[in-house]
C-alpha cells in the first residue's frame, strides 16, 4: 500500500472507506481457490495492480478495477472486468447518505478523483469512470439528489464529458441545478488539486466557486414518528372518498 500512501496521499481510513487492495503477480493460491476459468483469466489479468471494487447503490460489488502503479509505459493504465459502466456511478454507496442531507452531488471524472475529495472532507463525490452519462445514471443520481456540482479534468476529454452530464441532468425531472467547479493553476484533475492544497483551502475553493454555500434546499429525513405525524395529517387532509386503500393502517 505503499503507492496509495505515498504516491496517492491516502490515508489507511479512506483505503478502507473505499476497500482498496492489491492483487499480487504471485496469486497462485488465490487463484487455486477457483475452478471458473473467467475468474483465472481474471486473476492473471489483474494481477500486480491496485484492485478497486465498483460497487452499486447498496454496496454490492458489480466489478473489479485493477490500476498499473510502477511506471511501466508498455501496460495500460486500468483494465477493469467487463461490466455494464453506463448503468453505475463510482463513490455512490459512501456518498448517498452526503448527498442526500446536503441535496447535491458532486460529479467527476474517476476513482482517484473521489477519494481525494473524500480525503478532504467532501463527502458526497461520485465517478463517471469515463463512461457515457446518459438516462440510467440520471435516473440513478435523480434518486437522492435534485442539484449538482460538476468538475471536469483539464483536458478535451473532460470538457466533453461536462458538457454530456449538464445535458443530460438539465433533461431530469424536478428542475434539477448543476453547477460547474474549475480549480485553479495547471493541475490536470482534481485528484492532482486537492493532493497539494490544505483541506481548508480545498473546502473554501468548492464553497466559493458556488458548489457548497448556494442556499441549496435539503432533503427533510424523518424518523418513524415524524412518519406516522406526517401520515395523520395527509389522512385527515384527504377526502374520505379519495382515500388510497391502507394508508389509515399502521
């Protein structure tokens, strides 16, 4: 773990938080435990990289991310197991709770991306991996949030990518915000941003470039019995008539 704490700058509590590992070149008896050859070819292709878990909504994990960390040019960066990208956003499962209390998300480009947010205090980050954002990941983010911050890499690539995600949110039902974040200086993405600047500057950059202190709405979490209070008012304030069948019932 040497590389995530010293290249990466992560600390062993966000290392856990997003259950990081590491697949070593000599995984024979890793891979004895297994007789399916997609989960052999799977640990010969993985192996000798930074493994992160993509997880859904709830915490299950849909696929694997492996990431090359020694400099080897001839190698790609990432190879991940062969998932449906398009349908899941990175980060979700330790950000909803965030996001749903502060009524926003903020949205960037990959792994490192929302663990370096996460390591500075900003809670409520989630990745597009790269992958087309289209109605399934509204949909997806429409679930627990109507607004969001947007921050896009330095590049054409990331431009692109801010374009096709405001598009496509500004379409979402509930009159769903976005709102876009560029950091200063040359840094090439966020992840590279926020390993060099203080978290207090960090969270009063986002603050000041109209991502944290908008006056957004949040969403109300009621309890059980603010439920049942809320329920007895809706059940006297409609119409005996109009009733939904059980909704009296406790």
């Amino acid at each position: 773990m040497v590389y995530l704490q010293d290249s990466r700058h992560l600390t062993e509590e966000i290392i856990e938080k997003y259950c990081l590992g590491y697949l070593p070149t000599d995984n024979k008896d890793f891979l004895q435990c297994y007789k399916d050859n997609k989960v052999t070819s799977l640990g010969f292709a993985l192996s000798g990289r930074i493994i992160i878990p993509i997880q859904d909504s709830y915490g299950y994990v849909v696929a694997l991310a492996g990431r090359e960390f020694t400099g080897n040019r001839d190698t790609v960066k990432y190879i991940n197991t062969h998932f449906p990208k398009k349908e899941y956003l990175y980060g979700l499962p330790q950000a909803k709770k965030t996001v749903i209390q502060q009524n926003l998300c903020y949205i960037v480009e990959g792994y490192f991306d929302v663990m370096a947010l996460a390591q500075k205090g900003v809670q409520n980050a989630v990745a597009i991996m790269g992958a087309f954002f289209g109605d399934e990941r509204s949909c997806l983010l429409t679930r627990y949030c109507n607004s969001a911050a947007i921050i896009p890499d330095k590049d054409e690539t990331g431009e692109n990518a801010l374009d096709r995600v405001r598009e496509q949110l500004e379409k979402a039902p509930f009159n769903f915000t976005t709102k876009v974040i560029r950091f200063p200086g040359d840094y090439k993405d966020i992840d590279d941003y926020a390993k060099n600047a203080s978290k207090d500057f960090f969270v009063n950059l986002v603050a000041d470039r109209g991502a944290m202190a908008t006056g957004l709405p949040t969403i109300k979490i009621f309890n059980d019995e603010e439920l049942n209070i809320l329920r007895d008012k809706l059940y006297r304030a409609i119409p005996a008539a109009t009733r939904m069948r059980g909704l009296h019932k406790r």
